[in-house]
C-alpha cells in the first residue's frame, strides 16, 4: 500500500464478522452489521500537544482494535475496501 496516515490518524481494515451464530444460523449478507473490529494497515507518526511536541500513538500496524459503529472514512486503496480514523474514535485493542 503506497498510503501514510498523518498526525494521529491510522489506516484501519474491518474484520469479517462471524457468518452463523453461535446456535449454527447462517446470518444472510443483507442482514450483517458491519463489524466494529479491524485490524491496524498503517498508523500515522503521532499528534502534537500545546508545547508542540510529538506524542505517538498508542497503536501500531497489526493491532486489533475495536472501534466505534460509525467511526471513521471508508476508502478504497490498491482495491481494498479501508477505514481512515484517528486514534482516538478507537476504544481499544483486543488481546
């Protein structure tokens, strides 16, 4: 990918959500939410606080995070279907 987020914004795949439930009922494309759950593609250098002073980013490429429903741009890079957001409409990383 020939894309790098700036400041504090990281570049964000959504993980496919599970395709029966738990009781074994295959849930329809129709009828899926997207997933809030991605993985991290590329991560900007950092924001910059009041001092101006570089502050990274307390995620980095690979991380699975959890975000919110509407949280960030979706983008299509090099034909991949991609959420740009900043750091902090993530709300954590899983595991």
């Amino acid at each position: 990918m020939k894309f790098r987020p700036l400041h504090d914004r990281v570049v964000v795949k959504r993980l496919d959500s599970e395709e029966k439930t738990k009781g074994g009922i295959i849930i329809p494309d129709s009828a899926k939410e997207k997933p809030s759950e991605g993985e991290i593609i590329a991560a900007g250098p950092g924001g910059r606080d009041e001092s101006g002073k570089l502050t990274p980013l307390d995620v980095k490429k690979g991380d699975r995070v959890l975000f919110g429903k509407w949280s960030g741009t979706e983008v299509k890079i090099d034909g991949q279907d991609l959420l740009i957001m900043k750091e902090s409409d993530i709300m954590g990383i899983i595991g």
